[in-house]
C-alpha cells in the first residue's frame, strides 16, 4: 500500500550538483524516517543519508559535507542534494523510508546517477 518514487538522477560532471527527490505516497500514518541509500552493480547497497522525524541527519562519512538531506516540499517527501559529485559517487540511489505501523522499510525503484570525471 505504500510506493516511494525518486527522481532527479542523471549524468553530470565530477565536481556538480543534482537534487534528488522521493515521495512516499499510499496508506501512511507516521514516518519514522527517510533516507537513501545507493548501490554499485556488484557491491552491496550501502547508507547514504537519512532524516528522522525530529530533524535529525546522518551522514555516511563518503559525503559529509557534501550531500545534505532535507524535506520535500510535499508531504511525506524528501530531498538529497548532493553536491561536488565525485565518480566514486556514480550509483543507483533508492529511497528508503521507515513507516509507522508498519515492521518492514520500503524502498523506491532507484535512480541512476553517473558522474564522470
């Protein structure tokens, strides 16, 4: 009953920016947090960043300081902006959000993000 849709991945240089976005729609009654998470073909999925309900963040030490997570404008949405992408940062980013009354995360579809050097 609950679907996560991202969007906002696509190619860019080492060194610029893209803003990624999720929304979390369906039968939702609190959200606990949100976050995202990436995976490389290969290697396992890993954290990235994650926003609580009370405001809190957290940070993989591989972007600190360079991507920062927000709420979205709409209800139940998030934000990752990401800045001086690096190529080690090229990756599949999922949504991730932890949902009251309900035992398991769910995830989106994912969004390719490709930064060349």
């Amino acid at each position: 009953q609950v679907q996560l849709v991202e969007s906002g991945g696509g190619s860019v240089q080492a060194g610029g920016s893209l803003r990624l976005s999720c929304a979390a729609s369906g039968t939702i009654f609190g959200v606990n947090a949100m976050g995202w998470y990436r995976q490389v073909p290969g290697k396992e999925r890993e954290f990235v960043a994650a926003l609580s309900s009370d405001g809190s963040t957290r940070y993989a030490d591989s972007v600190k300081g360079r991507f920062s997570i927000s709420r979205g404008n709409a209800k139940n949405s998030v934000y990752l902006h990401m800045n001086s992408l690096k190529p080690e940062d090229t990756a599949v980013y999922y949504c991730n959000a932890d949902l009251s009354w309900y035992a398991n995360e769910y995830w989106g579809q994912g969004t390719q993000v490709t930064v060349s050097s």
